[in-house]
C-alpha cells in the first residue's frame, strides 16, 4: 500500500515536469494548463481514481505555498496598498458569499441560505498560486499586480472563516450574529499574532545563533508549518498566521540572511514550489470523475446549470464591486485622489477580471462533513462539491486563458517608471563603487591594469546610465590576478549591498528591482568566495 501511494506521488510530479515543459511550449500558464490536463487524464479508461484529502491540503501543502507567495510580496508594496487589498479579501469575500448564498436559495430547490453562505465561503477567495503564475510573463502595472497578490493572500482567511460560521450554524443550528463578528476579530486577529511571535522566534535564530546555510534553508522550510499548526491548534486563522508571519521574515531577511543562505534558499524553494503547485492543480483536475459520480440525487443537466449560473455571478460580483470600489473613494476623499494615482478603467478591470479560483475552495469544499451531528447525511454535499468543481474550472480556464488577449486588446499602459527605477538604482551602486575605489585604492587604481579597468568600467557606467539612464550590458567578470584586486572586489560588494539597504529604507525604489540587484550581488559575491 504504501510502495503504491509512493508510486503514484512519484509518478505525479514526473508527469507535472512533463506537462510543464509542455505549458512553456504552448505559453499558457501551468496551472491552467495542469488542471485541464488532469481532466483530460480523469477521462482515460482504467484510470485510478485519486481522492483529494482535505487535511493534506490545507497542512502539507497550504502553509508552503502561502509562505512562499507573502515571502514574494513586498511589505513596502502591500502596506501602501492596504486600502484596495482590504476591500477585496474582507468587503469583496463577504458580497460574494452573500450573493452566491442568495442565488443558490433561490434557484436550488430544498438548498437553505445556512447552505447557500457554506457555498458562498467556499468560492469567494481567487487563488494566490493562480493569480501570480497567470501574471507571470504579461505587462501589467505593478499596481494591480501587488493587489490581486495581496487579496489573495489574505482573502482565504476571510473565507475560510465565513465557511466555517457557516459549517457550525448547520451543525449545530445556532448561529448569533454579534457572536460570529467578535469570533472573527479573534481568529484572524489571534492568527497574526501567532505568526509574527514565532516569525519573531525565527528572526532571532538567525540573526543571532550561528547558524549556515543549509541550517537557515530548512528552518525557512518548518517555519509555514509551525505557524500554521499552532494557529489551527488554538483555532485561530493558520492561513493569516503564515502570512504574517511570512511577510516578516520576508521583510527583514536581507539583515538575518547572508548571500549564499540566499542562494540556496531560493533555489530549494523555487522547486518545493514548483512541484507543490503541479501536484495540486494536476489532482483538482483528477477530481471530476469521483465528483460526478457522487451526483447522487441529480441529473448532471441541472447540476451543470446551477454550477454555470453560480460561476457567471461569481465573476459578475466580482466585476460590480471591484469599479465603484475602484471609484467610489476617490470621489468621497481628497486624500485618496492626492495620494494615490487615477488607476484608469482598463486596469479596473484587469483587476476585476483576475478571479481565477483554485485549491483552498476544492480543499474547503472536500472538508464539509459527510453527515451532521445528528447523524444524518449533509444536505446537497455532492452539488456542493461539484458546482466548486465547475467554478475553479471555470475562472481558470475562461478568465486564465482571457487575460492575455485581453491586455493586448486593451493596449494597458505600462505607466511605472521600472526601466528608469533600475537604472538608477545601478547608477547609484556605480557611483559608491566608484568613489570607494578612488578613496581607498587610488595608488592601485592609477598603476595596476586591473584595477584601471575596473574603474573606468564603473566610470563608464555612471556616465552612460547619467546620459537618459540607457541600458548597457551587464557588468563582465574582471579577472582577478591579486589577493588585494579580491579584498576590492569584496568590499565594493559590500559598499554596494549597504547602498541597496539606503535605498529599501528611504522606500524610494520598487523592492522587485532592489531584490534582483541584491540577488546579483549575492552570486557575485559567491563568485568571488569561491575563487
């Protein structure tokens, strides 16, 4: 039994590389090209049916993969953006669930408005992994790129919340409004806390204990499941506890982590997410068969209308809260019109249209009890599955494969200044660079051929990059024919890295483009240490 479990995890993750290898080829997005692919595969005669736990889920999988997507955010980004993230992950998740609750009353006979919020909870969050592997690759302001994250990253406590308000008032049929808001402010409150005492916890580690690079690795590794499990064992919110928890230590890791704890962190984690994500798009996809044939009680014809109906007024809720939450508070404050920028209707909308759903609803969806206290059967468990089923299909593949022709449709207008920024930030490096040299190595820099040509390559790019900030190639490796030419080296390493740290405090750059300069001085500075 468990060579055969074993077996077919293996045989999961070489069929993800596969397919993903296969989803660059066509340019789509592997998670959209994942779940189709498992559908296609479920179809197959003789295939095994794979069941999907919901505990698996929401423990192996959830914490890794949150903690990765608020590891990618920055801070600086999402704090000046809390307004807009607010009002999707809490105020969009409630009207949805309120919407989808009442649609479902009334067009599902004998499906109570209890049932209607269980459903509700369960579709109202995008999915983080989805938003950001859709974007990957198209040009679209930065802005609506740190939101629909942002959202996503903390929508699914909403939800999951609401769902489980929801779960109790049918099990136990109480439910007390003024309770349920108190309850809320609790668990998600007593969530971030959790995650920020032991994100704290972990900063202390390393920072001060002496710790290498594989040591660091593996505690980035526990760390998502510490914060999620004591969350969930103290019932708060596991999934805010590791997004809190993540965006701090994401936040302060430039001062705990040294450049090759970087490196290889990096590197185990782009892979531990990469096959994390495969295996979990690949199985919603293996879902539908073991789905359809728990449609006991109903025709698939009106299972698939319901779920058709529920997935057109999850995407049209969505679109009529985003634009006058978009508008709204621009009209009522000034504030708001002086300090932030006229988003303009085309990004709006990207942003309305990015509701692409994915493992945190099928996993919610699957953790609805097979019977209630009383010992009877869940009422309409299987529809509920099965319209869950048809909404992440739905949202994935209808507005997933949409965006793309959408934004080239539009003509979206890239108005950050990225290109600029980045030259800025390497004419800034140069210029450190370059000044240190000329104080502390000036005899060495007027008569050893090497270091010339090091400072007339630092000289050339100050004054190239001060002529409009044009692109020049990348700087080329110098050789290295003396111990002093290393020290050098080393030190306009570190002069620059302490520069990229002015510039994160001063929050006067984008933190992408400080992290890619920060991550070329990390495998510089690997170079160097290792020759």
């Amino acid at each position: 039994m468990l060579q055969d479990n074993l077996l077919l995890i293996i045989s999961l993750l070489f069929v993800v590389s596969m397919l993903a290898m296969l989803s660059e080829k066509l340019r789509i997005s592997y998670p959209i090209f994942l779940v189709v692919a498992g559908l296609l595969i479920s179809l197959i005669p003789g295939i095994p049916i794979v069941s999907l736990e919901p505990d698996i889920v929401f423990v192996i999988f959830l914490p890794p993969l949150l903690y990765a997507a608020a590891w990618n955010t920055s801070w600086n980004d999402f704090r000046h953006n809390r307004r807009p993230i607010a009002m999707l992950s809490t105020g969009l998740v409630i009207f949805t669930a309120l919407a989808v609750a009442f649609t479902a009353n009334a067009m599902i006979p004998g499906f109570s408005l209890a049932l209607g919020f269980v459903l509700g909870g369960i579709i109202s969050p995008p999915d983080a992994v989805a938003a950001t592997s859709v974007f990957q690759g198209l040009k679209v302001p930065r802005r609506v790129v740190t939101i629909l994250e942002g959202e996503s990253l903390v929508n699914d406590a909403s939800s999951l919340i609401v769902f489980r308000f929801a779960l109790a008032a049918i099990s136990t049929g109480q439910f007390v409004l003024w309770k349920a808001g108190l309850d809320f402010i609790i668990v998600a409150g007593m969530g971030i806390v959790v995650g920020l005492v032991i994100a704290h916890i972990e900063y202390f580690i390393h920072r001060f204990l002496p710790t290498t690079p594989t040591i660091d690795t593996g505690i980035t590794l526990i760390s998502p499941y510490l914060m999620y499990i004591a969350a969930e064992h103290f019932h708060f919110s596991g999934v805010l506890a590791v997004v809190s928890g993540g965006l701090f230590v994401s936040f302060r890791s430039h001062d705990v982590f040294a450049y090759n704890t970087r490196i290889q962190a990096v590197s185990v984690w782009r892979t531990l997410v990469f096959l994390l994500n495969g295996v979990v798009f690949i199985l919603i996809g293996l879902q539908l068969p073991a789905i359809v044939r728990g449609l006991e009680g109903y025709s698939l014809s009106d299972a698939i209308l319901y779920a058709v109906v529920i997935s057109i007024v999850t995407i049209l809720i969505r679109i009529m809260w985003v634009f006058p939450g978009a508008y709204l508070p621009r009209i009522c404050s000034k504030r708001i019109r002086t300090k932030e920028p006229n988003p303009g209707w085309k990004a709006v909308f990207i942003t309305a249209w990015s509701g692409m759903r994915g493992v945190v609803s099928l996993a919610a969806a699957l953790s609805v009890p097979l019977t209630l206290q009383s010992g009877e059967s869940f009422p309409h468990r299987n529809l509920i599955l099965f319209i869950t089923f048809s909404v992440i299909l739905v949202t994935l593949v209808l507005q997933g494969l949409s965006l793309s022709p959408l934004i080239r449709l539009l003509k979206l207008e890239m108005k950050e200044d990225s290109a600029v920024q980045e030259q800025s930030i390497r004419l800034r490096l140069a210029s450190v660079a370059l000044e240190h040299m000329e104080k502390s190595y000036a005899d060495e820099s007027a008569t050893i051929d090497a270091f010339v040509r090091l400072r007339e390559r630092y000289k050339r790019m100050v004054e190239n990059t001060s002529k409009k900030l044009e692109k020049e190639e990348n700087v080329r490796k110098v050789p290295e024919f003396l111990a002093g030419y290393r020290k050098m080296l080393l030190e306009l390493v570190h002069i620059r890295r302490k520069e990229l740290t002015k510039m994160r405090h001063s929050k006067e750059f984008n933190d992408e483009l400080l992290r890619e300069k920060e991550a070329e001085l990390d495998l510089e500075e690997a170079r160097l240490r290792k020759s």
